[in-house]
C-alpha cells in the first residue's frame, strides 16, 4: 500500500525511532524527538547504503518520491547517488568560492593594503551597485563578454558617465587575477572600452579668472560669518592645499618662526602607504599667511584643531568653505579645489617651475623614473613662488605692491 501525506502528517513520535515504508527502499524515518527524515536504502556495487534526502515536511511526499526515483535512476545507471550528491555539493562549493564576487573580494582585500579608504570604498561601491547585482553570484569561469557588457551598458542606461569606465577597468582586473589564479580560462573584459559611449568631458573644479580676482577678494574681506570661515577661504586661496589638509590642521603644524606649515603625511590625499610613510607636505607660508594665522590664533590658539566647527574637536564641514563662496555669490564661479587650479594656471602662465608648482600642489610624480629618484622638495622656490602669489593677490584686491614674475629661462 503506497505511503499517503496524511499517515506523514500525523506519525508521532515512540519510545524508538521508526520507519513508514513508501516503496523502493524510500522510507519516512519518525525520531524519538518526532522530526521526520526521508532516506532511500539501495545497495551499490553490492554494499547497502543509505541517502538522505531531506527533512518533512519541507520536503514534501510528492518532492521525496521525485528525488527517490532521480537516485534509482542513478544507481541504474552504475552510479551512486550518494557520490553524486558529494560531487555536487563540492561543485557548488567550488562555484560559490569562484563566483565573481568571491573573488573581486579576495581581489581588493590583496591591494587594499596600499589603497586609501576612499579608494577602497569607491572600488567597492562601483562592484556592490552595479556588478554584483548583474553576475555577482556566478562562477568566474561561467561568465561571458556579453554579461560584462551589459552590466556596463546598464551603467550607461543611467547616465554615470566616466563611472562606466571605472567599473569596468577595476572588473577587468578581477578578470586578471582570476586568470593568473587559475579560476578562469580567459579575461573576458579585455577590451570592451572599444565598445562603450565615448568618455564625457573632464569636469575641473570652477574657478575665476584672473580679472575676477580682484572682486572675489573684497568680497571674501566683507564676509559676514564666523572670522574662522573667511581665514580658512583666505589661506586655502593663499597657500592652495586641499581642504582637508586645512580642515584637519592643527597649532603643532605651524612654525610661525619658519614661516612653514608642515602637513602631516596621515592627513595627505592618497595611498595608505603614503599616509602611514611619515613624510610630511611643507606648506612655505608668505606673510599674508603668516598674518592671516596670528589673527585665527586669537579665535582658536587654545585648541588644539586650528578650525574646530561648532562641536568641540570636530574639524569644519568640508562644505564650510563652499558655503561661504555661495554666500557671497560665487558658488557656480569658484570652489575651493578649484583655487588650486586656479594657482597652478596663473604661476605657470608667469613662468614658474613646473616642478615646483606640482610640489606645492602636493602632486605625486607622474614618472615612475623621476619619481623614484628625485626627492627634491624644491622649498627655496617654493618660498618665493608663494610670496609672489600672495603679493600677485593683494595687487589684484587694490594693494599698491605689483609682484615681478622670476625671469624665463632661455
């Protein structure tokens, strides 16, 4: 008499475990606890063995008898079930370990240790948002161009721009590394940039021109905020660091008798090794610097952050400074990166050292060659180009001092 649901449904539990035969060795095996197993018993090659398939009631009568009748067929065809189950379990084992987002990981956690957080985090963010969803769970060795493609198409479908072509040159890596590691044939992301919407325009960071100059100083004299917020613009204007070299600065870095302000390589732009080398960014500091920090002195010498927003040691928003130059009508004009651009274009039009200007900038060296062996902080140029910037400033603000560009070299 062949098994019914109900009989499964309403076995309980004895005082030993029993068996409720359903035919061809399938039987609902009914514990002394009461939960209920299905096993088929067979014998193979002339050994008795039992499989197990599953647990009832998630697995139904009519799912156990499907499954029962899949391994006969197995082991009529000389081979055991129970092998197969092994060889699939580790297939899907393998597959889950050499899915693509097993390995992108395993990928960015063997370079992380020379990227920054942000770096990692934009690496990151392009796989979780836009790659993982696409074929994230697929074996590496399964996926096609045409996966890879449309997942970057998709990309483009949504207007992300230049963000496309970062997506796929950090999955063509992941391609790479699976193919020296041996987890796939070929890199099938090799050369799809040939296919992709041609790369939008560079968007710098705005900035005035020249004439305006004049203008946005006054305004940034008569700003109306808190006196920390106009210094802060002032100095990035002056000595063009990146803001969050100013907004993370403390008193320890300013030598007022040096007339330098000394960065440390922790709060630098750039790799984790960078940060973690201990060498410093040297800011040479005109004299407009010098006073503008005696006066900020008087508002936050006794802490030790040089610009503490309003909770005690917390550094200014990174938007503080944008947000004044939007207060006096400047905001779609001039940002505060982009006084650096701005800096970098007047002095090279006044025949400044390039080198020296992409040292001031805090630039890493684009020559391997270069920078490998050159070293040179360049700081007695420095010194100069950087009085002459602040006096090029003041004279565009009204001041009667008109600085001399250095003579060009023939």
């Amino acid at each position: 008499m062949a098994l019914k649901d109900v009989q499964c449904r309403q076995a309980v539990a004895k005082e030993k475990p029993y068996k409720l035969a359903a035919g061809g060795g399938l039987y609902l095996l009914v514990s002394t606890n009461g939960k209920k197993y299905w096993r088929y018993k067979y014998r193979f090659h002339g050994k008795e063995k039992v499989l197990a398939l599953g647990v009832y009631p998630e697995v139904t009568l009519a799912k156990a008898t499907a499954a029962h009748q899949a391994a006969r067929d197995l082991v009529a065809a000389d081979t055991d079930p129970m092998a197969s189950k092994k060889a699939t379990r580790k297939a899907n084992r393998l597959a889950q370990e050499n899915s693509f987002k097993a390995i992108a990981k395993e990928w960015v956690d063997s370079q992380s240790s020379g990227w920054s957080e942000a770096h990692i985090e934009r690496v990151n963010g392009f796989f979780k948002n836009h790659i993982y969803p696409e074929f994230g769970e697929e074996p590496i060795a399964n996926i096609t161009s045409l996966d890879v493609l449309d997942a970057i198409r998709k990309m483009e479908a949504k207007g992300l721009g230049e963000s496309c072509y970062k997506a796929l040159a950090q999955t063509n890596k992941v391609f790479i590394y699976a193919v020296v590691t041996k987890r796939a044939p070929v890199n099938v992301a090799a050369g799809l940039n040939s296919f992709l919407k041609p790369k939008p325009p560079t968007k710098h960071h705005p900035h005035v021109e020249k004439e305006e100059l004049g203008k946005l100083m006054t305004l940034i004299d008569r700003y109306g905020g808190l006196p920390q917020t106009r210094i802060a613009t002032k100095l990035v204007m002056l000595c063009f660091m990146r803001s969050g070299e100013l907004r993370q600065a403390t008193w320890e870095e300013i030598d007022f008798e040096a007339a330098t302000w000394t960065i440390p390589s922790a709060h630098r732009k750039g790799s984790k090794t960078l940060k973690a080398s201990g060498i410093p960014h040297i800011v040479p500091l005109s004299r407009q610097a010098i006073e503008l920090l005696t006066e900020l002195r008087q508002h936050t010498g006794d802490r030790p952050l040089m610009f503490e927003g309003q909770k005690r040691g917390v550094p200014i928003s990174e938007n503080t400074i944008n947000k004044a130059l939007r207060t006096i009508g400047y905001g779609d004009e001039q940002s505060a990166h982009g006084f650096r651009g701005l800096a970098s274009t007047i002095l090279n039009e006044n025949g400044f050292n390039p080198d020296a200007i992409e040292r001031q900038l805090s630039h890493k060296e684009k020559n391997q060659v270069r920078r490998a062996y050159d070293h040179s902080q360049r700081l007695p140029e420095r010194v100069t180009m950087m009085q002459w910037w602040s006096d090029f400033l003041d004279s565009k603000a009204g001041s009667n001092v008109v600085p001399l560009a250095p003579r060009r070299s023939a």
